[in-house]
C-alpha cells in the first residue's frame, strides 16, 4: 500500500532530475577545466606500519570549479572518464607528483591514481612516459595505483601499459583489493608491486569474519611477493592488528588525513624525513 503514496515517487523523480542535472553541469564545466590552474593535489602520508617512519604518499586530485564549488573526485573522475579529459587530469597529477618528488629525499616515493581509460590510451601512456624521462626521477619512486574493476575493463590492453610502465622502472599497486571484481587470480595476471586492502577491511575488522580474510590477503600478498597496504586505518587499534598481521605499510586518519603539498612537506620535517 505504501508505494501507493503519491508523494514518494514524486520526491524520487526529483531527486534523479537533479542528480542528472548536476551530472550534465559537471561533463559542461569539465569541457572548458584549464587542469594546470583548475587542480589542486592533496598528499596522503602512508607510514610504516612497525616503525611509523613516513615511507611516502598518495596524491588526490581536488577541483574546486567556479560555478558549481569543491566536487569530489569519486564525482568528476567518473565523468571525466567518459571523454578525454581524464587523461589530461592524469597527466596533471603525474607531473604535480613528479615535482613533488624532486623536492623530497630520494627513499620517498608517492602514488597516483590511473584509470581504465588511461591504460587503454597509447598515446597517455606514452606521455606518462616522457614526462617521467624529463623529470630525471628515479621511476622508481613513483607508484601508480589501478584498481581490478580497471584493470578487467579491457585486460590485454591494460595489462600491456601496466608492463610498460614497470619495463621503464615505475611500480604498480592494486587499489581497493576486496572490492569489485576481486578475483584471487588476478594477483598473478596483473604486472604488480603491491596490494592495497580496500578501507572496508579495516572498518570491519572487530567482526572475526573480517580479520581471517583480511590475515588472508596479508598471507597472500607475503607468498607472491608483493607489499601490503591496509587503506583507511583510522584507530591505534586498527592499526595494531594490521602491523601483528604483518601488513607493512598503513594509510589513513590515524597517520593523516590528505595534505595540502605545504603541509605534507612541514610533516616530513617534523617526523625527520627531510
Ligand atoms: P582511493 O584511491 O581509494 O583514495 C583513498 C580515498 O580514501 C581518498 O578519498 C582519501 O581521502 C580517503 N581516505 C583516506 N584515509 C581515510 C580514512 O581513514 N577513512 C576514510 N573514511 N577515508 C579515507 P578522495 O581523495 O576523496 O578520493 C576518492 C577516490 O577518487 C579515490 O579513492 C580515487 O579512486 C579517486 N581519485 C582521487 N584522486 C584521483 C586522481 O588523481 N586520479 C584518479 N583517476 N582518481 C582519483
Ligand atoms: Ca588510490
Ligand atoms: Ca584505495
Ligand atoms: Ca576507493
């Protein structure tokens, strides 16, 4: 009978023409984004998880347009990925944590985000590329982030930019792992560094469920190999169960929240980094 209200579907009606309209405002102001003036870059610390020394960050992407204010990324990333504009968002952020790097002492090394898209674009990669050449960073240093839903999108083509990247010295980590299309045999398909276990594992942990699979990736992740990131550690006790699980490496609130560059730089002086 409920469903019979009339002022129910009316709301929801609303609510979607606003969310589309909001949707359509956003894909018109991206078209004329100027990604050198218009982007602005957090840094993320991520420290390690026994010693607490700062080994680095994530770099996040913030755009504050003019006419519709700050939209988050999870917002604007979606729709930039639907033209080429994302690719030029990613090449900004890519030369924002270049020169970030080439500010910080040589065992520091930063993350940023790619997308599907990217990896199916030659000719960002190749850009990804020469920008990284010109810089004269140690490749090393810089880390790019995919996530499995990006990666499975278009795999040969995807796995081939990611084997490109790591031929010329970058790494590579697998975000959000235990979300999406998370398939255990990805791990070995995909040319990869390092996992990140999605911030979901770490809200959940109280629940034993939880903490035997989370123990599980962290298991996996030291047989293939690869470093282990527990993302969205917010608590002392969160983080202690990560570190006697033996992840090695902890990002979020209780290390830091994303830093404007100025403030990520005064916090490596403060923890002796610099
Ligand atoms: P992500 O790559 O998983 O980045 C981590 C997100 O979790 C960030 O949100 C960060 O601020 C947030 N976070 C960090 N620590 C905590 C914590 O302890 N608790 C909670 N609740 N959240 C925490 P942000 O910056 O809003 O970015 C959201 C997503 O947008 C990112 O998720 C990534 O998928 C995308 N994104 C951000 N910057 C870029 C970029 O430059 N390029 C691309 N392609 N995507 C980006
Ligand atoms: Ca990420
Ligand atoms: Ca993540
Ligand atoms: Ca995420």
């Amino acid at each position: 009978a409920k469903r019979h209200q009339p002022g129910t579907v009316f709301t929801y009606t609303q609510d979607l023409e606003f969310l589309v309209r909001g949707e359509q405002q956003i894909e018109v102001e991206l078209r004329s984004l100027n990604t050198d003036e218009d982007l602005d870059v957090r840094v993320q610390p991520v420290s390690d998880s026994t010693s607490g020394v700062i080994l680095g960050g994530e770099v996040l992407v913030r755009w504050t347009s003019a006419r519709l204010g700050p939209i988050p990324p999870q917002r604007f990333i979606t729709i930039a990925e639907r033209s080429s504009v994302i690719h030029r968002i990613t090449l900004t952020v890519v030369k924002r944590a270049l020169g970030i790097l080439a500010q910080l002492p040589d065992h520091l090394s930063l993350a940023v985000n790619i997308s599907a898209s990217d990896l199916n674009s030659p000719d960002t990669i190749e850009r990804v590329l020469s920008a990284v050449r010109d810089s004269g960073i140690d490749p090393s240093r810089l880390w790019f982030e995919v996530t499995e839903t990006a990666v499975m999108h278009d795999v040969d083509a995807a796995i081939e930019a990611l084997r490109m990247l790591r031929t010329a010295g970058m790494k590579i980590a697998l975000d959000d792992f235990g979300t999406g299309y998370s398939s255990l045999s990805n791990l070995h398909r995909i040319p990869l560094d390092r996992v990140k276990i999605d911030q979901s594992f770490a809200t959940d942990l109280q629940d034993n469920y939880s903490n035997s699979i989370a123990l599980a990736v962290v298991n996996l992740c030291r047989t293939l190999g690869l470093s282990c990131v527990a993302e969205g550690v917010e608590t002392p006790e969160q983080a202690a169960i990560f570190q006697s699980m033996g992840c090695e490496i902890l990002q979020g609130y209780y290390i830091s929240e994303p830093l404007p560059v100025s403030r990520f730089m005064e916090m490596l002086a403060e923890h002796d980094c610099t």
